[in-house]
C-alpha cells in the first residue's frame, strides 16, 4: 500500500480492510460555505491566555489509546486563539526562505514522494480509497499540483511536518504544545465539562466544530456549512476563547506517540460518527515525524 500516514490510515482502516488497499485518484474536497465568517483582523494571530490548574487527562476514554486516565497539574501558558494560518506561514516562508518537507519530498522524485490527500468517494464505490500519496501536494497547493491557497489566507495551513511546525513556532517566539498542554486547554475549554463531545455538538445535535456530518467517507451532508477546511473561527470559541480545537484539522504536538511518530489532536473535518469519532479532547493518534497531509495543522504556544 503506498505510504499516507498513520493518521490517515486509522481514520479508514476498516474501509481498507474491506476493499483492499491501492491508492486511487478521487476528488479534492472544497468548500461549500462561500459566505465570509471567521476572526476579525485584530484576532489574527493573538494569544489567549491558559491559567495554570489541574483537569484529568483521558477522563472520558472512548478507544484504548486514550488511556491511562490521570489527574495532572498544568503550569499556565498562552496558546494561539487558532490554527496557524495560510497567510501566517507565507509571512514565514517569504521572511526565511523556508522549505517544507512535503515540497522536497515531492521534489525528490522518489517512487514514495509526496503527501496524502483525502478525496470524497462520490460513486460510493467501497472498493476505493479515499486517500492519496500526491507528489506535489504542499501547503500552497493542498490537494497537488494546479490548486492553490488563493481565497483561502485564513484557513489552516496543512501538508506540514512537525519539523516544519517547530521551525514556524521558533520563528514566530513560541513552540508547539505538548499533548498534555494542548488537552488541559481543549477540556477546560469545553461548552460542557462533563460531556466529551460538547466541542463539536450541542446536546440537540446542532454542530459546534468542522467535523464530518453524513456517511464517511462517501456523503458529507455538510450540515456545519463546510466540506473541506474552513477559515478559523468560523464557530463559536470555547469557554477560554479559543478558536477550533475540535475539528477543522488535527493539530501537531510535541509529544511523541512512539517511534518515529508524533501525537496528533482534536479531530478534523474528517471525523464522522461512524468513523473516526475523535472530536474530543481526550482522542489522539499518531502521525510520522516527517509526514504530512491535508488534514493535519498546528497551533504554538507561548511560555
């Protein structure tokens, strides 16, 4: 099977198990919310300040690896309002010269170049795969060669590594969030402490986040106005402020998940109730050090 990432691959591992495994080209998805929405220009970039506190890690575990459940204490921190940015990254690229790892792995002209890419399965056909290795794919070109990020400055920046998220965050005076940071931040932040899946539903079911409505990975009904990535703060921030840190893209960490892999969080706007139920603050997954895709960001953090 070609290389698409771990994340990738345990959002469709059952699809695969059942269709086998060739990578295939399928649609890129897009939005479908053309309306504006999202920060205002001051909220761009801005920090809200985390106080320090305690909360339990994994106190509402749904798959195995989201345990051990633990009480921790959390020093306080300031973590970005939302996801780095289109235009925030290209502020970085054009100050440095910077270049990513997807664009030389897609530069390399190795057989396994490039970075995954999602496609809706629009013929509902289950012997397909949703995911691509598209050589090309980058983060001003999202889903490969002959896309682009014009319109979409405010939206997450994906097909970066954590390599590429740490080189941002230096840059720009911060560094990325361990996983236990970026989850005390997610769960004290919730509409509803005691109910997991608050940051991405409320209890009638209307959405709160980007995430998948619908049958993955073949209909996205769409019903949180987006198929695709959204520009930031399109939905109400949580009780600390903060903008999408359930859904819209997963976010890196720096904390390893195992060998070669780091941890990944919030979900994105591909988590569907009958896959991939990772909108919650406790849900993690790994993600390879040096690997990207289009559905997978970051935020940082300041000390």
């Amino acid at each position: 099977m070609k290389r698409i990432g771990l994340a990738a691959a345990a959002c469709v591992a059952a699809l695969v198990a059942l269709s086998g495994c060739d990578a295939q080209e399928t649609p890129a998805l897009g939005d479908v919310n053309t309306a504006s929405c999202g920060l205002s220009g001051e909220e761009h970039g801005s920090f809200v300040s985390i106080p320090s506190g305690a909360f339990i890690k994994g106190a509402n575990p749904v798959y195995p690896e989201e345990r051990a459940t633990l009480r921790l204490h959390v020093d306080g921190f300031e973590l970005q309002r939302h996801e780095v940015t289109n235009a925030q990254f290209a502020a970085f690229v054009e100050a440095t010269g910077y270049v990513t790892d997807a664009e030389k792995s897609g530069a390399s002209g190795r057989p396994d170049a490039g970075s995954a890419v999602f496609g809706l399965i629009e013929d509902g056909d289950s012997k397909r795969q949703p995911w691509s290795l598209v050589a090309g794919a980058t983060w001003k070109a999202p889903e490969g060669p002959g896309s682009s990020i014009e319109s979409r400055a405010a939206h997450p920046v994906v097909h970066v590594s954590l390599a590429d998220a740490r080189a941002y965050a230096a840059w720009a005076g911060g560094r990325v969030p361990t996983e236990v940071e970026w989850e005390y931040a997610a769960a004290t932040g919730l509409p509803d402490a005691d109910v997991s899946t608050s940051g991405a539903y409320a209890e009638d079911g209307t959405p709160r986040a980007n995430t998948w409505q619908g049958v993955f990975p073949f209909y996205d009904q769409a019903e949180d106005g987006f198929s695709g990535s959204s520009p930031v703060g399109c939905f109400a921030p949580d009780r600390h402020g903060l903008s999408d840190m359930i859904g819209n893209v997963w976010e890196l960490t720096d904390t390893p998940y195992g060998d070669g892999t780091t941890t990944i969080k919030g979900g994105s706007y591909l988590c569907a109730d009958n896959f991939c139920r990772r909108y919650r603050p406790e849900a993690r997954q790994p993600q390879e050090t040096h690997f990207s895709s289009n559905h997978i960001g970051f935020r940082i953090i300041r000390d």
